[in-house]
C-alpha cells in the first residue's frame, strides 16, 4: 500500500535528520518491498534528503507552530508530501490521498486534517513558497550556511557547479575484473543482454551504465566479474602504480573496493595489509574479497597507531584514502548534508594530519604514497599536503592528474581536486607522493 510506503519513508527520514543515522544504516529498511516499491520509497528518500533545507523552510511557512518532538514523524511526512508536490511528477491528488493516509500508517489519525489542510495550502500558495529559495542562496543551493560559505571561499570560480552537481544523480559505475577478462569483453556481454554503457575515458576498468538496475542480476555477478565502485575511486589503485610481489598497504581499507582493485590489478600477487578500525566494517572487506577471490592479510587497528601493529617491514606502496567529511559524494550520500558540522572538520583535519605523518615511517625510500579524500574541501586536501611537504624534506609531490585528461581546474597542476559530476565522477582528491631515495 502506497500509504504505508510514505510512512515508512517518513519514519526512516525521522531516523536520518532527528537521530542522527545513516542512509546506510536505514536503507535495509526497504528491503522489505517489491521491487517497484522500493524504487519509489528509494526516490522520495533521497529526493527529500537532497531538497531538505528549502522544503524544510517551507514546512516551518505553512505549520502555525513546530510540531512536537515525538511527531518527528509527522515533520518527516510533511517534507515527503511537499517533496512530491514540488518536485516529482506524480499526481496532486495522489499525493495528497497517500500522504494524508499515512497518518493512519503512522498510528497519528488525529493528524489527517493537519497534513491535509497543509499540503492544500501548499498547492494554492507553491509559487509565493518557492520563491522563499531566492531569497537565500544556501537554501536554494539546498545545502546548510555553513558549507554554502566555506564552498564559496574555497573555490569562487566553482562553487555554485560544485553545489549543483552534489544534488544529481550519480551513475552506476562498474569496475570490471580484467583477471576475468578486459572491459570491452564485458561491454559486450552487457550490450547482449540490452543493457547500455559506456567506457569511462580515464579508469581503465569503468563502465557507466546507462540506467541502474539489479547488480545482482548482471552478467557474471556471482562468479566476481565485477564491482560496483564509482571510476574517481577507481583511479586510486591506478595512479599508486602497484605491481606483482610489492608490499602495499591500505590504511584506510574498508569496505574493500580499492583494496580488491589493487590485487587484481597486480592478479592478486601483491602482498597486500588492510587495516580499519573497524571490526563490522573489515568483515564487508573480507567478503568481498571471498566473491572476488583474493587474498589480503586484514588487521582492526587504528593506522596512525603504528605500534599497535606495524611489524618494521617497510612497504613500497601505501594508500591512505582518509576520513573525510565526505561533502564530495553527496550526489549518493544526501545525508551528509543533514549529519556534517561545521565543527566536524578540524577534528577530521587533525586524524589526517596524524595519519600523513605516521603512515610516511612506514614507506620504504623511492615508494609512493597516495593521500585521497572524497572530500571538496581545501583543508582536508591541499592544505594538508602543503602543510605536509613543509615538515618532510624527504617527499616530493608527483604529477597525479592524468596528462591526457578533459579535467581543466585550478587545481590540477601536481595534485588532482576531482570536482562532484567531472567527467561524470565523484568529488575525489588526489595526492601521490614520492619518498626520496636517499
């Protein structure tokens, strides 16, 4: 019933904006539905999420006064109906019959003539309401004060493409296993099955497919033939230049999409150490790496915590993709803009900056080190690498962005800010370091 769908989307958003849980952690929640319902209950979630801050100014427009703390849910269902109203195609009355008998679903019928007498409002006043987003730039942007601002002090010439493309819709992306056969093989496997894609021009193993779908229904799911993992992310394992017999590490591993990429890109003869500081999140990496066939050595430890399990053996190459505030996936995780403070940052720049120096006494002399985020801000990348090469003579900062790439920012000139949509990639930072020899 398409009621009990709006309420179960409401209550998940409840879990999301007001107790301060992950899409990852709600999304399962849908599992529970067909296929075309979790679709829709997919599209209202996200779409809520990453229209958020306008719908909610106009909910608090349209309620004489907050409703309380205990109907988050209800608060919840009001964006989802004026969501739908405003920004979906499906039709008013629809909307309004649904979301006024979610309320029953929700076990609140005493708030039926509320949502009604609201969402009908709504309808008779949409163009006076709307107009409240130009009245501010962030709320039309759809993003909270304080990122809008530091957006636009870090990149003047970007922000507003930036801020755009974070609220797109994202690709699915492929990362195809060339141990099982070369991406072009794949693209034709797919073709033969009627599902279109399309060679990304710089991850060698990416393909974008046209429409999402079922992964697990694709060709050569189940025997690994495949990953699911956007190509910016791809070209970690790409421009850490790995090889068979190298020692490598990714500190940062789980859940294991660069980890995999890195062995089968050395056709799993790379002795490989995953850690994170995360049991739950290390048993997803061993997963998949049991789909995929491989072997990595993984340990639960902090990586700047050396002590706790660095064994003196130095590596050629190391991978520190480190937490970040995450602000340039938003385009799949909406929900960043809901959890991230402002405050968050320097407490992330300061794991970073630990991570950097530690991590450096574990590379032998003449290996590379790569620093990625998938992050926008200039704190958590440039300016940690900067800060960086000050303090260590011994690094020296290598030409990361491909030579041959479209990619034309400020930004490109050693290291490489991947901008949200480029190329039609996530918002990534790279650095690749390199130890001196001497």
């Amino acid at each position: 019933m398409s009621a009990d769908l709006r309420a179960l989307v409401a209550k998940s958003l409840s879990g999301v904006i007001y107790k301060g849980k992950s899409l990852t952690e709600i999304l399962p929640e849908f599992d529970k539905l067909d296929d075309r319902d979790k679709g829709l209950a997919r599209e209202l979630t996200f779409g809520t999420l990453r229209k958020y801050y306008p719908l909610e100014v106009i909910s608090e427009q349209l309620l004489n006064k907050p409703l309380k703390k205990k109907d988050s849910d209800l608060q919840c269902l009001i964006l989802v109906g004026l969501y739908q109203l405003f920004f979906t195609r499906i039709p008013d009355h629809a909307v309004l019959s649904e979301t006024v008998q979610a309320t029953i679903s929700l076990k609140k019928k005493w708030a039926r003539n509320l949502i009604n007498a609201l969402l009908r409002k709504a309808l008779r006043e949409s163009e006076q309401l709307l107009s409240i987003m130009d009245k501010s730039p962030s709320i039309a942007a759809s993003l909270p004060k304080w990122l809008y601002k530091q957006l636009r002090e870090d990149w003047p010439n970007n922000f507003e493409e930036i801020a755009k493309n974070s609220h797109q819709r994202a690709p699915l992306t492929l990362r195809v296993n060339r141990r099982h056969g070369s991406r072009e093989e794949y693209l034709s496997r797919l073709n033969a099955v009627e599902i279109n894609a399309e060679i990304h021009p710089l991850a060698d193993q990416a393909l974008l497919l046209e429409k999402s779908c079922d992964i697990t229904k694709l060709p050569g799911y189940a025997e690994g033939d495949f990953s699911i993992q956007d190509s910016a992310a791809q070209m970690a394992a790409q421009l850490l230049e790995v090889k068979a017999g190298q020692r490598i590490l990714d500190a940062c591993a789980a859940p294991g999409g660069k980890t995999s990429h890195i062995l089968e890109l050395t056709d799993n003869k790379a002795k490989v150490l995953a850690l994170d500081n995360s049991a739950r999140r290390l048993q997803r990496l061993d997963e998949n790496m049991s789909r995929l066939k491989l072997n990595a050595q993984t340990i639960v430890a902090d990586a700047s915590d050396t002590d706790s399990w660095f064994d003196g053996e130095m590596f050629d190459r190391i991978l520190c993709d480190a937490p970040c505030s995450g602000l340039g996936i938003i385009r799949r995780h909406p929900d960043i803009t809901v959890l991230r403070r402002e405050s968050d940052i320097d407490a992330l720049n300061a794991i970073q900056q630990q991570l950097l120096d530690s991590l450096w006494q574990c590379l032998k002399p003449g290996g590379i080190f790569l620093y990625s985020t998938c992050s926008v801000l200039k704190s958590e990348n440039t300016m940690q690498i900067s800060r960086f090469l000050d303090s260590h003579n011994d690094a020296t900062l290598c030409d990361t962005c491909p030579a041959d790439s479209d990619i034309d920012n400020e930004n490109t000139s050693q290291d490489w800010q991947i901008f949200p949509g480029e190329l039609k990639m996530d918002g990534f930072y790279y650095a690749k370091l390199h130890k001196s020899a001497s």
